[in-house]
C-alpha cells in the first residue's frame, strides 16, 4: 500500500474521532438537534469516503480478495458505520454512531498498523462476491440493531423509573426507536436470507 493510503487512513481516523466527540458534546450538552447534526454527520460520510478508499487498496489482490482478519474487520466496521451515516440523513439513529464511529477508527488503525497478506480467496464468482457482500450487509446492520435494542431498553427502563432525564431526553420517542430497531431487523433478516441462498 502506499503512502497517500496511510494518509488517507490517518486523515480517516481523525475525521471519525471529530465527528463522534462532536455527536457526543451534542448529545450530552443538549444542543439544538437541527442544526448540530449535519456538520458531524458530514465529517463522518468524509471519514468513511477516505476509509473506502483504503480498502479499495488494501482487499483486491492479484489472485483474488484479500480478507485477513485486520482487512476483514476493517471491512465490516466500514459497512457499519457506512450504514448508520446514511440512515442519519433520514432517522434520527445518529447517536449510535458515537459508539460505532471510534471503534470503526480503531479497526482501522489496527489494519494500517498490523498488514497481512493472508486469508486471500482466489476463487472468485459471481456468487462468492454476491455472497460475501450480503453477508457483510447483514451482520452489519444486525449489529447496528443490537445497539439500537441495547439504547432502547435504557430509555424504556429509565421512562418506568420515572427518570426521563440526561441523555435519554435526547433520544427520539420510544415509539419512533421501536420502528427503527423493527426495521434494522426486518432489513437484515432479508440479507441474511440473501447471503443464505447465495451461499447454497
């Protein structure tokens, strides 16, 4: 890989530090929803743009796809956090991105610090590729539900305790979560289903 890439790459990390502290003084400090959560969301789609392009230099290989464990967590967190900057555009899921954003970093730093050429698949179809990629999508966006159901059952517990305050008053409705977390599902059972049949 050359040195524009660990460029990119460290360009990448910094992008998604800033905009998780960003979304987490935001959060915390109750600043207005509006305004405050473009710019983050920005840097962050600037983040996973650069990020993208790492992997573009890092997986393609000459005998095929090179899915070491440090590319292939790379991979995964970059769909993750992919998914979650988009889906903030439309939904208000944007503060899940203050757990995903730093860990999508760390995965990474750990690919740019700890290169391999191994676990390299050579024997490429159009179905292997249909199926590492909806498999990918899956378990990402799953995991992205999993942290939605885990913010979730805080606010619920919080709002039958009668102590709606801190961060939880800056969630959206219990109601409008419980429709985002049944659509993540109801989405990445769909991929999984793909990646299934794929896989046969």
């Amino acid at each position: 890989m050359s040195t524009i890439f660990y460029l990119f790459g460290a360009i990448a990390i910094f992008l998604y530090s800033w905009a998780s502290i960003s979304l987490g003084r935001r959060l915390f400090l109750r600043q207005n929803v509006a305004i405050d959560k473009r710019f983050p969301i920005v840097i962050g789609i600037g983040a996973a743009t650069l990020h993208g392009l790492v992997l573009f230099s890092t997986i393609p290989a000459a005998s095929g796809i090179n899915l070491s464990f440090f590319n292939a967590l790379s991979l995964l967190t970059w769909f993750i956090a992919a998914l979650l900057l988009i889906a903030s555009i439309y939904k208000p899921v944007e503060n899940l991105a203050i757990v995903l954003l730093p860990l999508t970093a760390l995965s990474l730093l750990f690919s740019l610090v700890f290169p391999s050429s191994t676990h390299i698949i050579d024997d490429e179809t159009i179905g292997l590729d249909i199926h590492i990629i909806t498999s990918i999508l899956a378990f990402a966006l799953l995991n992205i539900a999993a942290i939605q159901a885990l913010l979730l059952a805080i606010q619920n517990r919080h709002l039958r305790n009668k102590h709606p305050g801190g961060f939880i008053r800056s969630l959206p409705p219990l109601q409008t979560m419980e429709l985002l977390l049944f659509q993540m599902i109801g989405l990445g059972f769909i991929l999984q289903t793909l990646s299934l049949i794929s896989g046969f």
